[in-house]
C-alpha cells in the first residue's frame, strides 16, 4: 500500500520533521507551508509553497477561500497515487487550520483514506485553542479518524527533548507508515477500521523495557494518553509494537488484557509488530471518541483554569455548559 505523508503549515511542517527523523521516507513526505525558509529547511522531498495571505481576516474571504482551494489542489499530483494519506498540522493558526480539511476532503474518497494527526495550541494559548476547536469540526468531518495531540496534556518524554507533542507525533506517524505500507493487506484495513470506531482517537506511548514486561509498558502508556479524554469511553485499540524480535501470542494477550482492563471493558483490538535493533517501545492508539467528547474535555478544561486564576472551587459540574462553540469564541 502506497502512503502520502502531508505536513501543512509550521506545526505540520515540524510534526513532519520529527517523522522523518524517526524514519519515515522523505519521499513519501509532502511539506506545504507558507514560510518559504521554513519549506527550505525541511527534509521532505515534495515541497508546495503557499504565497497566500497570512492575515485570517484574509482567509475567511472569498478571495482567501479561493486561494486555499488553490493550494488544496496543488498538493493533489504529490498524492494522487497513494492510497491512503496522513495528514499532520497544527490548529489554532491560519495555514493549517484553514487549507488541512480541503486537502483531507481532496484526497479520501471510499478506497483512499485519509487519518490526520492534529495538534492542539498549549494551555497559555487561549484564543488559539478556541479557533482550533472549530478547525478540529472541520478536520473530523474531512478525515476518516483525527488523531489528537494536546500540548497540554502530559506527556511521557523518552528523551531530553522539549518538543514531546512533535516526539509522540513522530513515533505515531513512524508506526502507521510502517504498518500500513508493509503489513498484511487483512491487517492494515483492520487497523483502519479500528481507527475508525469514532471521529477521535489519542494516541498513548511508551518504552519497552524488555519483552517480558509489555504489560508494564501497556500500563505505562495508557497513563499518559495524547489528548485528556475518558479512558473508559474508548471503543478500539491498536497496538504498534517496534522491537528486535515480534511479540509471541502470549504477550499480545497479555498486552490485551492489560488494555482492556484499565479501559474497563472489551474493545476491539489489532496489534502489529515491527522489527527494530533499536530499543523496543508500543504505540497505542485509543479510539472510538467523539468531537462533543474533546469539546467536552475542553469545557472542564477552562472551568479548571477559571478556578485556579481566582481561587474558588465549583464543585462538581451540575450543567454541561451546552455552549456553542461560535459563542464560546466571542466576537
């Protein structure tokens, strides 16, 4: 199966770098961006320079649509003979939350899927976490599932790196690449229908510390989950283990075991192995989520931050503040 990897704007641009750095084929690699030092400096070998406006009052024009719609269209040729696309970006800018759903929308059709993986502006960034949420409706509506990375959530770091959204986007993306292009038919539309159960998915990971103890690493990961959604409303689990040697029936069994019981009930369930000789580690992506779920994280989110800036407890919350999100954003 043939993949096309896009990155769009300058967090997709990066979330692609980190990708590439952890082994994904450069030629497979699309980087769209309208900073044309940024597209310089980035190691994928298909490059489409965007020379729109960067203003969003722009953007929201007929004059910016049209050039979006442009844009769309001239990553096409660089993905037109995949057969299924990821796609990376940052929401709560202008490039990536704007172009991203167009070109999702341009690539997936019945037989050629598109799985993004979106990242979500730090807590501090509070306007742009309101325009990312509506940029999110969009992507889930555009794409068959929409992986999440919050910068605010908490990360598991594996190494020094500052960047851990950009890290768990890059062995996400490693992992998806590798599978579906080299895996078994059966197994790599498994994978997408699992991916499937929902419009959102997170995406957990973890080191391995040796083979005998994956359920440690099951556990481990599924402490610290990409975006803060309800472990226990998840509907599907795919397991991407990296490693010198596959693991044995016995130990995905286990691993199943371990994720079914801290999620609290049966799932549906893949697990892929992929030869390494470098140390071992598991991704484990947990879907079957809904936007209303993240927005609804979101909303508690902000009740909590309200709290803390003054000092006051609400308790728990009586009403699910069924806010729309145009209302939420302000004038």
């Amino acid at each position: 199966m043939q993949i096309a990897i896009v990155g769009v704007g300058g967090a997709g641009n990066s979330l692609l770098s980190r990708a590439i750095s952890e082994g994904v084929s450069p030629k497979n690699c699309v980087a769209v961006n309208t900073d044309r030092g940024q597209l310089s400096e980035s190691n994928a070998q298909n490059k489409v320079l965007f020379a729109g406006s960067s203003s969003s009052s722009r953007v929201g024009s007929s004059e910016g649509r049209s050039r979006i719609q442009s844009l769309a269209q001239r990553v096409a040729p660089f993905t037109r003979e995949s057969d299924f696309t990821i796609l990376l970006t940052g929401l709560g800018g202008v490039t990536g939350t704007s172009a991203a759903p167009l070109i999702a929308q341009l690539n997936r059709d019945e037989v050629r899927p598109v799985v993004s993986i979106v990242a979500l502006p730090f807590i501090h960034e509070r306007e742009r976490r309101f325009v990312a949420l509506r940029g999110l409706k969009q992507m889930v509506e555009a794409c068959d599932c929409t992986v999440v990375i919050d910068n605010a959530a908490e990360f598991r770091r594996v190494s020094d790196s500052e960047r851990a959204a950009d890290e768990t986007a890059g062995f996400a993306v490693r992992g998806l690449s590798e599978v579906v292009a080299v895996g078994r038919p059966l197994v790599s539309h498994r994978i997408l229908k699992i991916l499937s159960l929902g419009q959102i998915a997170t995406v957990c990971f973890a080191p391995v510390i040796s083979n005998e103890r994956v359920q440690s690493a099951v556990i481990d990961a599924l402490r610290t989950p990409s975006a803060s959604l309800p472990v226990s409303k998840a509907r599907g689990a795919v397991l991407l283990y990296r490693g010198v040697e596959p693991l044995s029936t016995g130990q995905a069994s286990r691993a199943y075991e371990a994720v079914s019981s801290l999620i609290g009930h049966d799932v549906e369930f893949v697990h892929v192995s992929t030869m390494s000789a470098a140390s071992s580690s598991l991704s484990i992506f947990l879907t079957g989520y809904s936007y209303d779920m993240v927005l609804g994280a979101f909303v508690e989110m902000i009740e909590d931050l309200y709290d803390m800036e003054y000092g006051t407890d609400s308790g728990p919350a009586e009403l699910g503040l069924p806010v729309r999100l145009y209302q939420m954003e302000g004038p």
